[in-house]
C-alpha cells in the first residue's frame, strides 16, 4: 500500500489525530506522520497506555475519534484502558486502533512475538473489539476504514485494523525521517567500554532490541559466547523492563548489575526510577544508551530529546549521574559511574546508524539456564 494513498484514505474518513509507539510493520506510516501533514495531529506517545488515554481526552474535547498505532506487544499494555476508560460500560469513547502484526503465524519471528502473534485476534475477541486485516488494494482498504467509522459512530466502541509485514511501500519523505544525537559515539563502542571495564562477577541486563543485538556481537566480537556467558540476561521483550528486572537480581546478589537500558525504554516504564530510588541498591548501576529515536523499529524519533535523565535520576534519589558523548569522556566516566556507591545513572548519547546486520537472540532458555549457572556460583548478600 503507497502510504500517501493510505493516509488520504483515513483523512477522507476524518481521522486527522494519531498518537502511539512505533513498530517496524508501521515504521513508513510513521515516517508520513513525522514529516508533518497540515491536516493531521500527531503526537509522539510513550507509552500504548498513554496513547489510548491521549486519545480518550481528544474525543471528549472534540466528539471525534482518533487513531492509537501499536506494534501488537502494546496490545497487552492497553488491556486496562480499553476495558475501563474506552469500553462502552464506562466512557464508551471510539479509538481506532492500528495495530502492527508481529510473531504471525507462520512467520519466522523473534521468540517474544510469538505468542502475542498467536493469540492477538482472540485477544481482541476477548476484549469485544471488533478488528479486519487491511487488505493492499486501495478500494478494498477504503471500504474497511468506512465500516470502522460506521461502527464507532454508532457503537461509540473502539475497532482495529491490522496490518501485516510488508503492508507498506517504502516511504521516505525529504530523506530518511529518523532520530538519533550528533554524537561522535556509536553503540558498539559504547558497549565494548562497559564490558571492558566492569569485572567477572558483575552481571548485566541489557534492554529489548538493538541494544542486547549489540551486546551479543561485541560480546562475540570480544571471544565471549553470547548464548553461554551466562553473564546477562537478555530482556528479548517487555519494554521498559530491564531496569525492573535488573533491580530484582541486586535484591538478592552481591555484586555490580548494571543495566544496558535504552531512552525509550525508560520512557516507557519511568516509575521504575522512583522504586530503584526508594529502596536505594547499592550494587545497581543504570546506564542508559541515548540513541533518541526506537532504533529497533525503524529509528522513528522518540520524545527523550526533551528529556534531561540526569534531572530525573536526581529527582529519583540515585547517587550519583552523569553523561557521555565523547570518546574523550567515556573511559573516565564509566570508571567514576562504576567506583561510587549505587544506584548510579550515566547516560551515553550515541548517534544510530540506519542499517546494521546484528545477530538475532532466539534462545531464551539457553541464556536463562546460563544465567542461573553463572549467579549461584556467587550468590547471596553481604
């Protein structure tokens, strides 16, 4: 489907206001709406929670529905707002939801859509959504989008379109929409310097996508076995996580957890930052690859460069905050962020390559087995 096409379609049907979080099946959609249209709102959400919330508020300021994108992961996220703001028992508010396909069956995909592919079509039957795949042709597509705005107006009920890999045409307005800091550090390096410095015992969780893709190669690239190190765990989904389940493991280990976390991650799930501050982990140390943009959705911007983490860290009770962007700067604030006292936070801004060939992790219970192997051999609080 040509995506300019695609929009005047919703357009035509009076969808103009669109918030979400990206996925890579909607990555060129996403790419439209960043550009700017003047007869569309779009704000960048970030969290899918969030984005149904944004668009409850805009129908009861305007009578109008708008649209929440999601990769099908977020789904499971606006479980709650859909059955207690949206549903026709409660506010009973129209939200049109364009839901990106992943894990489909019969689809090679990473292990963590595959359930949530399996089961997204019952799921929306569980919640009485009412949901169509969108087809490619132009005219079929159109009558979908007319059925879903009769059914909202006269239901006053959410609906979704589901859009499968590949749906899209490659869009790319006035050049590659993307984010990304001008940073002379790329991820690589960044990651090779944690690992170079941080010692035996310590333990890492690195964030969902490209940053634990990126783990893995260097750890590779470094003569360490990324499936057996047993040194990490991979956080393969859940966004937003990994400092949650990196605070858990120092609750009962020793020694250093450091977090490999990304800018929307963090955006995601920033209660964590008041738990890890709360409870004060002395052996946890938080760093957070700045990349401003979902890297592994196709680099669409994300809001952190509004964002100051160090203020929020501070805000939050950790100890001790810093930020890197240089290769001057990285070696000795890694050293200073690992020597004080937890919990600590450094921010590392990188810039984000476009295209990067990075091995895919598939073998969650290898790393968790390898995990457990690992951390009893040094278990247990002081």
């Amino acid at each position: 489907m040509d995506v300019p096409v695609f929009m005047e379609l919703l357009k035509k049907h009076e969808f103009v206001f669109f918030t979400g979080v990206p996925d890579t099946n909607l990555t060129y959609m996403i790419n439209y709406l960043n550009n700017g249209d003047e007869g569309i709102t779009h704000v960048r959400a970030s969290n899918e929670c969030e984005a149904v919330a944004i668009c409850a508020g805009y129908h009861l300021a305007s009578k109008r529905t708008g649209i929440v994108y999601m990769q099908n992961s977020g789904l499971g996220k606006t479980v709650n707002p859909l059955t207690s703001l949206t549903d026709p028992q409660v506010y009973s508010i129209p939200v049109l939801l364009i839901i990106g396909w992943r894990g489909e069956p019969g689809y090679v995909d990473d292990p963590q859509h595959i359930k949530i592919g399996r089961i997204m079509e019952k799921l929306l039957d569980d919640l009485e959504i009412p949901h169509e795949i969108l087809p490619d042709n132009e005219k079929a597509c159109d009558k979908i989008i007319e059925r879903a705005k009769l059914y909202m107006d006269s239901k006053q009920a959410p609906f979704a379109l589901i859009i499968k890999r590949n749906y899209f045409q490659e869009y790319y307005p006035r050049g590659k929409v993307s984010g990304g800091w001008e940073s002379e550090l790329v991820g690589e390096d960044a990651i090779g310097a944690v690992l170079d410095l941080i010692d035996d015992k310590d333990v890492i969780v690195s964030n969902t996508g490209r940053i634990s893709r990126r783990l893995a190669s260097v750890m590779k690239a470094k003569g360490m076995n990324p499936e057996t190190n047993g040194r990490v765990i991979y956080n393969l989904g859940s966004l937003g996580c990994a400092s949650a389940i990196a605070f858990g493991i120092s609750l009962r280990y020793k020694h250093r957890v450091v977090v490999l976390d990304g800018d929307g991650a963090v955006l995601m799930q920033m209660g964590n930052l008041t738990t890890i501050g709360a409870y004060q982990p002395e052996n946890f140390y938080h760093i957070v690859i700045d990349n401003a943009c979902y890297a592994s959705t196709g680099t669409n911007p994300a809001n952190s460069v509004a964002v100051d983490f160090l203020k929020l860290a501070e805000a939050t009770k950790y100890n001790w905050t810093g930020l890197v962007d240089t290769y001057n700067q990285l070696e000795s604030q890694l050293k200073t962020f690992l020597s004080d006292k937890g919990p600590n936070l450094l921010v590392i801004r990188i810039s984000e390559p476009l295209s990067r060939n990075l091995p895919r992790l598939i073998n969650p219970l290898t790393y968790k087995d390898a995990f457990f192997k690992f951390i009893h051999e040094f278990h247990g609080k002081k």
